[in-house]
C-alpha cells in the first residue's frame, strides 16, 4: 500500500488518488509536428529507481500533486503541488493573506 502526504490534507492512503503519469515528459508545442507528439505520448522510458509522477486528489482536496517515488519500493521521497503558485498558498500561515 503507498501512503501519499497531501500538502493540504495529509497522509492519505492511495485509493484516495488517481495515477496521472510520468510528469518529467516534455509536451511538444501546440503547433509540433504530429512526430514529436506520437514520441512525447506513446515512447516513454521505463524508470527503474526514483520517478517524478503526478497524481490527482480525485476523493480529496482535487489538487493535482508532483510525487517524486521509487518505482521498485514505491518509497515516496517528495510530495508538491504540480502548480507552482499553490506552493506560495500553502506556505502561507494567515488566510487573510489570500
């Protein structure tokens, strides 16, 4: 069983999450070429050791989080908002601040 800490919610049991995959991948631009999307979406690499994944809170707060874990013990070593300004919310201690 994984047990995921929430920055918002706290440690959470999986079931609670949905798998959003690789979160190292590239996106080409819109306008790529239809060979740079073919490569970004179905040729990925198979991570032994450490992976940096995204998963969503889809039975929790819904946020969306960057989980860095290894792939062979499924050991979690970072959990992070995947948006960048929900880091500056959550560190914020007043919430009269917002």
């Amino acid at each position: 069983m994984i047990r995921i800490k929430c920055p918002y919610c706290g440690e959470r049991d999986h079931s609670e999450f949905t798998y959003g995959g690789d979160a190292s991948i590239q996106y080409p631009s819109l306008d790529g070429t239809e060979k740079e999307w073919v490569e970004a979406i179905f040729f990925r690499k198979n991570i032994f050791g450490k992976q940096l994944e995204t998963w969503h809170h889809a039975n929790g707060c819904r946020m969306w989080l960057e989980v860095e874990r290894s792939t062979t013990t499924h050991e979690i070593y970072s959990v992070k908002p995947c948006h960048p300004e929900m880091k500056k919310v959550l560190e914020k201690k007043d919430p009269n601040d917002l």
